[in-house]
C-alpha cells in the first residue's frame, strides 16, 4: 500500500537540537511529497505554543501533534482531540517535589510555567530555541486556573521518579534530557495524538511513514507502515531494528525518503526546488538587516544635525539603503518558502 501520510518528530529529526535549524533539503523534500498529495503531521514532545511560527510556515503542516500525544491540532491550530491529568495527581506531584525540593514546571494550555528552578527554566529555554518557552510562575497556582498535560523534573534521581510513578499507576515518566524528566499520563504517547490526526485524515498506519529519534517516538516509529531511527538519539530507539538515517543537518530525511522511492535520488538535494534556501527558525537574516539599516539610519540623521551633508552622511545613508533592501529581500525570501 503507497504511503500516504509522513509523521515527523521535530528536535533531533527534523531541525538540529543545537542549532535548531531546519535544512532546505528537509523544506524541499516536504515540498515534493505535497505534490504527491503526501500529508505531513508533526509529532513532538514540544507544546504547541513553543513550535516556531516560521517551522510551522515552512513546512505547513496538515496536523501538529504536541506533549508527548496531549493534544492534537488540525491545520487551523483547532485542537481535534487533547487528554489532560487529573487535577488529583497534579497535587500528588506537588506535595512530592517540594518535600524533596525538585525544580519542576508544567505544561499547561497557554504556557510552560516554572514553579521552582532557574536551572530548568534555563534548560527548557536551550532545548525550545526562545526565551518564551517557559516562565516563571506568579503565584503557584495556575494548575488550578488552567489544564495541565505534562509534568517536569530537573535532576531528581532516577530511583525518585521511579518511586513516584509506581505510586501512581495512572502517570509514566520519559527522560527528555540527560537527568530530565516529563511525567504524563499513562495512556498518552505520540501514537494516541496521531491517531486521532489520521483519523481526522481517512488514513492508516498501513499507508504511514514515520521518524524519530527518542523514546518517545517508539509506539509511533512501531506503529508505522515504514519507520526510521535517527542518528544521534537515544540509544534505546535503536533497540526497534529499523532503518536508521543521518542527523538533520546531513539531510538524513531526504535521504530517508529517497531510499523509500517518495522522492528523487539526486546527488545534489538541492536540485528538488531551485528556489531552496536554508530555512532559519529565528528569521535572523530579516532582524539582522533591518535592525542595521535602522542603525545606520539613526546614524546618519546624527550626522547631518552636526554636520549638515558634510561628513560621513552620505556614507551611512547609502549603507542603510542598502541593509533596507537586503531586509526587504530577506522578508520576500521568507514569504516564498
């Protein structure tokens, strides 16, 4: 049966963790499966709030799973299907971290709040690529305001968590990063918030093709017509024995998708799309030249108040006219991917 839909996770399969950069190779690909009608969900243990906006442009997603399966959203940003921990349990982990003194944050509908730790907050903002990511709490009451769909803890021992989660048969726990740790509902991984986008789509796992590259991947990566593992993640995920493909950065999901036959094999990637740019998640070039252009601006009318046309005006007028068209081609360029 042809593949008919492409799930993807998005830290350390479809940008780099580092860098959080997306590679043209990974727009163009996606480019050249939308021809084929080929739908693309995004599933990450990521909120919805933290996926950049210019990821979401770029590669226009027919449906965006969030939190480890939580929720589920259409293109539109409707939310089709999202499972929420009981407010019980909430206050359970609570009572537990403070007597223990553990950094924890939540997960919640409008935000990731820190109730306790500058190192987690700090952590959470590196892994997210953006200072909005998380944010302090105002009172350590907004579990009680707002939904609360993922629970997190900052170097608590492993044996802690483990004890905690035995206690309560409903929860599980993931490790997101070296002495991180989410804790969820039981019933909720990726596969539970993709089943509802394919349902949403009329398509089966027989007609899937999945990547990933962390535990929490594994019931999706399993679950898929075609799975594949990516290099650099957990050691655990290549426990599966499936394909494994390169890192982000060396196209490892072209790669993927060329050895599956869902696009072409070209030597050079590039050549799917020859409008193709490296897709930066920050839309840095566009600050960059227009934040120049502004300062060469600023200095120039300095310049002409002291000097009249004399001096270096004419000089730091050209150079912001300059940075202002680079800025109007970087936002053109931006548009058009």
């Amino acid at each position: 049966m042809a593949i008919k839909a492409l799930i993807l996770d998005i830290d350390g399969t479809l940008i780099d963790k580092r860098s959080h950069r997306l590679p043209a190779s990974a727009v163009a690909s996606i480019k050249h499966l939308r021809k084929a009608d080929i739908k693309i969900i995004l599933a990450t243990g990521r909120t919805h709030y933290s996926i950049d906006k210019s990821l979401l442009s770029a590669i226009k997603p027919d449906a965006v799973v969030s939190i480890n399966g939580a929720i589920c959203q259409n293109s539109q940003g409707n939310i089709i299907s999202d499972v929420k921990i009981n407010e019980t349990l909430v206050e359970d982990f609570l009572d537990w971290v403070r007597s223990e003194n553990i950094e924890h944050a939540f997960h919640m509908d409008h935000k990731t709040v820190v109730y306790h730790g500058e190192e987690l907050k700090k952590k959470l903002i590196k892994l997210i690529g953006h200072s909005s990511s998380a944010v302090d709490s105002m009172n350590q009451k907004e579990h009680m305001d707002h939904s609360v769909y993922n629970m997190i803890v900052l170097d608590a021992p492993l044996s802690n968590v483990q004890d905690f989660v035995s206690k309560h048969p409903a929860l599980r726990y993931d490790e997101f990063d070296p002495g991180s740790y989410d804790i969820f509902n039981k019933s909720i991984n990726k596969s539970v918030g993709c089943d509802a986008a394919l349902k949403m789509l009329g398509i089966s796992y027989s007609e899937v093709m999945a990547l990933g590259d962390n535990t929490n991947d594994i019931e999706m990566l399993t679950k898929a017509k075609v799975g594949y593992v990516v290099k650099g993640g957990h050691p655990d995920i290549y426990k599966l024995g499936l394909s494994v493909t390169d890192e982000p950065l060396k196209d490892g999901l072209a790669k993927a998708l060329g050895k599956e036959g869902l696009i072409p094999m070209e030597k050079n990637l590039m050549l799917l799309d020859s409008d193709e740019v490296l897709v930066r998640m920050n839309g840095s070039r566009l600050k960059i030249s227009s934040l120049i252009s502004l300062a060469f601006a600023i200095a120039s009318l300095n310049e002409w108040m002291v000097n009249g046309f004399n001096g270096n005006f004419g000089l730091y007028i050209s150079l912001s006219i300059i940075m202002a068209v680079m800025a109007f081609l970087a936002y053109r360029k931006k548009k058009m991917a």
